[in-house]
C-alpha cells in the first residue's frame, strides 16, 4: 500500500500479507458500489449461510479472502463482516471482526446502490464506528476527465 501526498511525496508504504488481506477485503466490502462485479465468477463465488445471509469469496492473483453480507427486509445488502488484519502500530497487527453496514440505497443507472456506508471495528465486545461514506454522486461507465 502506498500513499502520497499531491501523488508525489510518499506519506507510507507498505507491504505483506496482511496489507494484501486488508486491501481484498475492503474491496469486497465496496462492491456494493459497483454490484455487477458480484456476478463475475471468476473472482466472486457464494455460498449461502441462512436465509438472509451469504459468504462471498473474492481470489485475486492467488489471494483469497471471505466476508458475510446479509440482506434487509427490503432484500438490499444491509450489512458486510468479515475479520480483518487492523493496525496496532510498530510493525503489528491483529485479527479483528470489521463490519460495513449500507443505507440510503438509491437509483443509479438502473442500479439501487449505498448511498451511505458506515464501516466499524469490533473491539472489547464494542463496534467502534471509524469511517462514515456519503456518497454524493456515483457514475459508471464515464469517460476519465483527463
């Protein structure tokens, strides 16, 4: 993982298993806000786990990782978890339970996405809310502005 500042000055870099884990499972937890890539089995396979809950898989380049989305009443995607590699610092990492729960789905060329996404740790038996996403507007398919 590498960030930059202004694409040119490198704030951290990073690298490893549980960079690599971390990185999957974030994008699988985004997929609800492009819902088609479900579909490409390939990458994403499912199994059912209840009623209102399934396992997807997501490989990529010989890497594996599994999160559990279950679905509403209303039969949208309500809620993502999985267990994730999170930061402690000093080189360290730990397992922990993550989880992203979607809200304010909306119409988006055909499609009903989240227009909100509010992502937590699992800590001490308490979900610890870390990141908060309003989405204000999503394309798909637009041609790059450059």
């Amino acid at each position: 993982m590498l960030v930059l500042a202004e694409s040119t000055l490198t704030l951290g870099h990073s690298a490893g298993p549980e960079i690599d884990q971390g990185a999957l499972l974030r994008v699988l937890g985004e997929m609800p806000w492009f819902p088609t890539a479900f579909l490409d089995d390939r990458y994403v396979t499912w199994t059912s786990v209840d009623g209102r809950q399934a396992e997807a898989k997501l490989r990529v380049n010989g890497r594996e990782v599994a999160g559990v989305f279950a679905v509403g009443e209303d039969g949208l995607l309500e809620t993502f978890s999985a267990v994730r590699y999170r930061d402690l610092g000093g080189g360290k990492s730990v397992l922990t339970p993550w989880s992203g729960r979607y809200g304010d789905y909306r119409e988006v060329d055909g499609l009903l996405v989240p227009h909100e996404v509010v992502v937590s740790w699992r800590v001490g038996g308490e979900d610890i809310a870390y990141a908060r996403f309003l989405v204000e507007r999503l394309e798909f398919d637009a041609a790059a502005p450059f």
